[in-house]
C-alpha cells in the first residue's frame, strides 16, 4: 500500500506537459541530431518553426490536390478560392514551394530507389500511372542511386550532379566542391558556383575522366539509332522487317526490367 502511495505522489509531482518550458527549435534539433550549432539546422530547415503548426499541415486530398498552409494546390496553380490571408503562410508555402523546385528530381530519384529496393513498383508503371516519360524517371533513379547523399552539394543544380555520376564517390565530392567553390566575379569577393557547361569543359580537359557521361538508357538508345537508319531498314524484307522489330521490343522490355543499368 505504501509503494502504491509513493508512486501515486512522485506521478501528481510530475509537471504537466503545457506546463513544461518550450525549448528553442536549435536545442532540440542539436539534441536530436547531434548538431554543434544551429548551422546545419538553418541550411536544411531554414526559418521554419517546429512548433508553428502550420509547419506540418501539409496533406493530400481525395481529390489529389495538396492542402499546404491552408492553401489548395491543385494541377492547374493554387485554388483561388482557397487563399488564406495570412502572410506566416503566404512565406511557408513559398518556402515550400521553392525547395521542392530546387530538389524534386533528388525527392524523386531517391522514392524510386527506395521503391526499387522493395519491389514496391516497377519504374515503367509508374512512369504510366503519373503521366511521367520513363527515361526521365531512370535519369532520376541513375543519379540518386551513384551520387551519395554524402556528396551532394545543394548549391550545384541536379545537372551538375549528373555529370560527375558515373565517377568513384571522392572524385564526385571533389568536382563538386570545385564547381560549388566558382570562381570570383572580378568585380566583389563572391565567387559564382560553376555552369553546368563550364563543369563539363573542367572534366573535358582530364582524359581520364572522358568516360560516357550519359546515362545507360541514352547511351543504349543512341546505339540501337545508329545501328537502324531509314537505308538499312529499307534493304531488310519484311520478314527481317518484323523480326527486328519484335527482336527490339524484346531488348528494351528487358533493359526496362533491369533498371538499364
């Protein structure tokens, strides 16, 4: 009986929990993520508040809209019918909005992947079921699966990242820090990350980093195009004519099956 009364007392002696100091967003993100300060967190979270709950009302309708911040986003832009009038909101959608622009191929490349490990979908069902063209979609799934998201640098665009995919991990992370580093404009002390053309002319000048750069997808089409020309087509009867055909779809179901890669 007394046991019972003591832990009865040490519960009424806890604080409740609206009762209990807000700590601020940086100590806790620190604490989770075991950040020295609050850098990291500014660079990946920004401004956003993790109290604010209007930072997590994003969700999807049944009508496939997306309902952010009290906005409807629809296919067409954003519902007008739907616009709050609140600034807060106004800057988190926007904020929203302009990092998904900045990083959706990468959001994308890396659902596929994960998709792919699990078997959870075939990229060319997919492609299908969200109107989406499949070699773009193994563009994605290419850079994600051979960029770590160690070396990824998000001052560099999805691109520049393409570019350097098909080198080992640390001759990725050095390219890219070179790209992002730029060089000065001349006229202040800023430096401007390189273009995607002045990365590929860099990796140009080193032959031992001419290799292909495209992906195997394209590097497979632009092989099965220079192998049929309307000339070699034209001499094949039409027997060859559907055998070559069938024998095409044959390969392509195949590399769609594999992953082209």
């Amino acid at each position: 009986m007394s046991s019972r009364r003591n832990r009865d007392r040490s519960k009424s002696a806890l604080p409740k929990l609206e009762d209990l100091p807000r700590l601020p967003y940086e100590e806790v993100a620190s604490a989770t993520f075991r950040a020295s300060d609050s850098q990291p967190v500014n660079q990946w979270f920004g401004d956003i508040e993790a109290t604010n709950p209007a930072a997590v009302e994003v969700a999807v309708g049944g009508d496939s809209s997306i309902r952010a911040y009290e906005y409807r986003l629809t296919g067409l832009g954003i519902d007008p019918a739907s616009l709050p009038n609140k600034k807060r909101n106004w800057e988190l959608l926007g904020q929203l909005l302009f990092r998904l622009d900045h990083s959706i191929q990468w959001l994308i490349g890396d659902w596929l992947l994960q998709g792919e490990t699990n078997q959870w979908g075939q990229h060319e069902e997919i492609a299908k079921a969200l109107n989406y063209e499949v070699k773009t979609l193994y563009d994605y799934r290419y850079v994600a699966r051979n960029v770590h998201f160690s070396v990824r640098n998000e001052k560099l665009s999805f691109g520049h990242h393409k570019l350097v995919a098909h080198l080992e991990t640390a001759e990725q992370g050095r390219w890219l820090r070179k790209a992002a580093d730029g060089d000065s404009d001349g006229e202040t002390s800023l430096s401007r990350p390189w273009s995607i053309n002045r990365l590929r002319r860099e990796l140009s000048d080193f032959p031992a980093l001419q290799e292909n750069q495209d992906t195997p997808f394209e590097r497979n089409l632009r092989r099965i195009d220079r192998e049929m020309t309307r000339k070699k087509w034209n001499k094949l009867t039409v027997a060859e004519r559907r055998k070559r055909y069938q024998h095409l779809r044959d390969i392509l179901a195949r590399m769609q099956r594999w992953g082209f890669d």
